[in-house]
C-alpha cells in the first residue's frame, strides 16, 4: 500500500495532477481502491482532491517535494550505498539535496558521528543517541528549508577535515556540477574546497543535463555513487580523472 501511494506521488508530480482511471490502468488495482488512496494522501496534506482525480498542493514546499518524488529508487539506492562508506566517528558535510536527505535514516545508527548541515529537514532526521549534528547558520529559506549566505560561508570558512556528500541538479563531461540557484551552487563550491574528500551522489537522470549555475568541474571529485553503470563515455571520463564509480553490482 505505502509503495503503491508513493508511485501515485510520484505520477502526481512528474504532471501536476492524476485521474482515477489513468491510474487504476497503470497500477493493476481497482478504482476504488485508488479513490481510498488519494483520499489517504489528501487527509495528509500531500494531495488536492480533484472531480475524478487528486492534484498537487502548490504549497511553499512544492520544489523539495517534486524533486523528492523524481527517481525515488534510484535514490534510496545511492543514498544506501552512500551511507555505507560512513564509518563510526566520522566527520561528514550532507548538502541539502533530497538524496542526502534520505542517507539520513541509515545514518541514525552510527556511532560518534558529526555532521555538518544546512539543512533544517536534515538536521531534525539525524536526532539519534550516537549523531552530533552542525547546523549552519545564515539566511533562511523557507521553500528550501535550508541555510545560505554570508553567515553560512564565514562559518564554513572555519571547517576542514569532513567529507562531503554533495548532489548536483545536472551533470556534464563539459561543464562539471552544475545547480539551478546560484545560492546553491556556492555554497556547495566552498564545502568542496575545503572538504578533504567530495564524495557526488548522481542518479542517472542527472548526466548529461547541465543546469544554469555551474559549481565546478570534476577536479575535486574523488567518486561518484550512482544507481547503475554510467555510459562507456562517462565511464572512460571518469577513468581519465581517476574518480571511483560506485553502483549496485546486478
């Protein structure tokens, strides 16, 4: 059932809205049993009831919540994948990103772990016995739930020694990372610079699909973790900057 409702999220945002019908078809159940599921999703405020369907809530939160129901496998994945190489004691910086976001739960069982945050819904997931958390300050963004600014670049000016579990919103051999905000794209510029390894979670959506603000090129980048094997093409290129790729071996 909760997968089933995640699909329906999933479709709902990829198109702004979904039918009953369309998606009684798509995912082999009856239509009654779609109208009990999106009156759940309505009664939690993640879906608008519509006449033979449900639409998105076009609420302040709209772009976390889109982006986190893109590629939701894909990033359990990676995010899985990404939080087994976090060893107990560890210093780590998580971007505020949604596949970040779901390293969070695996990470709540780690031991003596500090990690170093800007973001509000990162921060409140990482409540555990054996976490200590940093959470940036700065300028608040209330779409975002995250810290930017002259404050949070001052403080993280003062930090070394952490590794970076960065994301990207677009990726390409030509132009490196790449972010659609250009408060973003800073401040995940100056973690990697002073980060002693920067650690990129991509899935595949991302390759090949630069975005506006570049972040930086592929110099700084010691591996990628992605949710299945890049491209020959991508794969000689990272071969060339000798950048570790890491995916679920099939």
């Amino acid at each position: 059932m909760e997968q089933r409702k995640e699909q329906i999220l999933s479709l709902a945002y990829q198109d702004g809205r979904v039918l009953v019908r369309h998606l009684a078809e798509q995912l082999s159940v009856s239509e009654a049993t779609i109208r009990r599921d999106l009156h759940g999703l309505a009664s939690e405020g993640l879906l608008e009831l519509t006449h033979g369907g449900a639409s998105v809530i076009r609420s302040s939160d709209y772009s976390f919540l889109s982006k986190s129901m893109r590629n939701i496998e894909a990033k359990k994945v990676i995010a899985q994948l990404a939080a087994d190489l976090v060893q107990d004691g560890d210093q780590i910086f998580l971007d505020s990103g949604t596949t970040c976001f779901a390293m969070t739960a695996p990470l709540r069982g780690k031991k003596r772990l500090s990690v170093i945050v800007n973001s509000i819904r990162i921060a409140q997931e990482l409540k555990a016995p054996g976490v200590d958390t940093l959470l940036l300050g700065g300028q608040f963004r209330q779409d975002r739930m995250d810290t930017v600014g002259p404050i949070a670049f001052e403080t993280l000016e003062q930090l070394r020694g952490y590794r970076a579990f960065i994301g990207s919103d677009g990726i390409s051999i030509e132009d490196g990372l790449s972010s659609v905000d250009i408060e973003s794209a800073h401040i995940i510029k100056l973690v990697s610079r002073n980060a002693r390894e920067n650690i990129l979670l991509a899935d595949s959506s991302k390759f090949d699909r630069p975005t506006l603000y570049k972040i930086m090129d592929f110099q700084n980048i010691s591996m990628v973790i992605t949710e299945k094997k890049p491209s020959d093409e991508w794969t000689e290129f990272f071969e060339s900057q000798n950048i570790n790729v890491l995916y679920p071996e099939k």
